[in-house]
C-alpha cells in the first residue's frame, strides 16, 4: 500500500463498488418491495453503471473533475430519491477536493468524503436513526476518519468504513422508518433492512475491496 491513492486507485474503488450493487441489485429491490416500488436495484444499477463511466481510464485526468463528473452522471440516472442523493455525494467530495489533484494522501480521503456527506446534509434532513442511507453514510465516513488518524492505512481505514456501513446498514432493521415512502407504513417497516443503506455499504465494501486489490486485479472476471 502506496501512502497515496491515485486516480487508477479511484477507479479500482469505483469499479469495484459497481460490481457489488450489479450482484445484489435484485436484493436491493427486495428490500424495497417491503416499502416502495421494488425499483431500487434496478435504480442503483442505472446509477452505478454512469458512476463507473466518469472514472474509466481514459476519462478527465484530475480527481475533482471525475468526482464532478460522476455526480452529475448520477443526477441524469432517473433513479429518484436514491440518485439524486448520490450524485450529490459525488458533487461534494468534488468540491471537497484540491483542484488539478490526480492522487490523495489518507487525509485529503476522508476529507473529500466528509465533503460528500455534508452535501447530502444539505439535501435530506434525515440523519441516523431515521432508517435512511444515512444510517450506513455517517457512520462509514466517521470511522474512516477515525481510522485515519489512527494512524490506518488507507486499506484498513476503508476496511474500518465498510464495516461500520454494513453495521449501519443491519441496524435498520430495528427501526421505524420516518422519510419517503416507507414512513407511512410506520411499525409494518420493523424487521426490514433500508435498501438505501444496505447500498451504501455494498459501495464501500467495494471501495474497501478495490482499494487493496493491485490495479489490473480480477473482480469477478471483468477485469
């Protein structure tokens, strides 16, 4: 592990992510059959494969203009609620990152996640406990700092991230959803798992994944 993460490292961790939302998109939309349309794999599949495109190799050389990129890429997917939080995040760790920068060191990561997460903040006022990808988000992007300034590297600071988004994401099940659709359906939603934070920690169990696999590395055989 380099103690930088550059632009090929990005698009590992992107790709990777997409892989697992594209192997679990039909659980994705099971869970959403419990409180919405049943579309959200399908959703999240249209998002994650625009994602993908605006860090392939021959895309924008700079990290910021692929993070931009990507954002806006997502915001067209018409996947709803789910996109547009999405591309948001995306837009954020934009502007959360340095102009012309074609690698990261741990802190200017977490920072551009942090980034990412304040502008969903901005968009939602739903924050942990409401059964949200909030639920998963928050706690991913705090333990990656965490790990950080642990001292982490960047393999386990991510790994820390995964773990504590999938934590997040199980931890819904014990909750009353209170946002979207779902909060109608009140008690009826206990016992179920949030589709959107169950997407949230399949994107950074796959950013974890493609973070410590070497570039050129296999992912299910696509690559």
């Amino acid at each position: 592990m380099t103690d930088t993460i550059t632009r090929d490292d990005l698009f590992q961790m992107i790709a990777s992510a997409a892989d697992q939302i594209r192997e679990q998109h039909a659980l994705l939309s099971e869970l959403d059959s419990a409180s919405g349309d049943g579309d959200h794999g399908s959703a999240m599949m249209r998002s994650v494969d625009r994602m993908e495109k605006a860090f392939a190799p021959l895309g924008p050389a700079d990290i910021k203009t692929c993070f931009h990129q990507a954002g806006w890429e997502v915001l067209g997917a018409d996947g709803g609620a789910s996109s547009a939080l999405l591309g948001s995040l995306f837009l954020g760790m934009a502007d959360g990152s340095p102009e012309g920068a074609t690698e990261f060191d741990g802190p200017g990561l977490a920072a551009a996640f942090e980034a990412g997460l304040q502008a969903i903040c901005k968009q939602t006022k739903a924050r942990p406990g409401d059964k949200t990808l909030m639920d998963a988000l928050v706690p991913a992007v705090e333990a990656l700092r965490a790990a950080i300034q642990a001292g982490k590297d960047h393999g386990q600071a991510m790994q820390a991230a995964a773990t504590a988004a999938k934590s997040g994401a199980e931890a819904t099940a014990n909750l009353t959803a209170r946002f979207g659709r779902a909060r109608y359906l009140g008690e009826k939603t206990l016992g179920h798992r949030d589709p959107g934070a169950v997407s949230i920690a399949l994107l950074f169990e796959g950013f974890s994944h493609g973070l410590t696999r070497p570039i050129g590395g296999s992912t299910n055989g696509r690559r």
